[in-house]
C-alpha cells in the first residue's frame, strides 16, 4: 500500500514539476503583453482635431495634429448647407477629404463655402477619424 502511495506521490509531483514552469511561462509572457500594451499610446491619444471659421467667411478649416510617435491616416467628413433658413432654397453637399499624418505633423483643410455666395451657410456633420497607417 505504501508503495502505491509513494508512486502516485512521485507521479503527481512529477506532474507538477512539468506544468508549473509552463504555466509561469505563460503568467510571465502575458504580464509583459499587458505592459507593452499600457506603455503605448493609442492613435486616440495621441491625435486630435480642432475647427475654426475662417476670418473672411468663406468656410471651416478643420485642423488635425499627430503626436503619435508613427504615421496615422486620417480623414475628416462634413456637409456645407447654402441659404439653411430657407425652406425653398436649400442646397446641401456633403464633402470629405483623406490623408495621411507622419509623426509629430498636422494638416488644415477647409470646408469652402463660397458655393454659397451671398447666402448665408451651416457646416454640420463633421467628424473625422485617424488609424495607423498601413505600410
């Protein structure tokens, strides 16, 4: 009886010498993945967006800077609506524009409205986005 227990003491301790240094392998290789991950930025961080009307009102420039230590691709979105108080003469265009941001760069675009003339002009549905670029 004795000699049962021992072999199936040896059989778990060797069990245990063989999965424990594995598992720690494991524990220690997605410790460091986590920290990986904390230390770098995400392009949300690390890119930002402003807007601005333009001194002679003829539009919106929309600014987009990279602080991101890669290039980033972005792009901004908006839509121009000529004369919006009227109800007869109402004309809308939607508009985008895409480029790409090398570290530590920025990058204005205008949304014009000279389209418009004379009448007055909404800029409205802006957004924008920036992604890693792809090699």
């Amino acid at each position: 009886m004795r000699t049962i227990r021992r072999a199936r003491w040896a059989l778990l301790a060797l069990a245990l010498s063989i999965a424990m240094p594995t598992q720690l392998a494991v524990a220690d290789d997605n410790a460091s993945k986590t920290t990986a991950k904390k230390k770098r930025r995400s392009v949300d961080e690390c890119t930002s967006f402003d807007q601005k009307d333009r001194d002679d009102e003829e539009g919106v420039d929309f600014s987009v800077n990279n602080s991101c230590s890669m290039p980033v691709a972005c792009s901004v979105r908006w839509r121009v609506t000529c004369a919006p108080e009227s109800k007869k003469r109402r004309s809308r265009k939607s508009d985008s524009q895409s480029f790409q941001l090398d570290a530590s760069n920025g990058l204005t675009v205008t949304a014009s409205t000279a389209r418009c003339g004379d009448d007055g002009w909404q800029v409205d549905d802006i957004s924008w986005a920036c992604e890693p670029a792809r090699d």
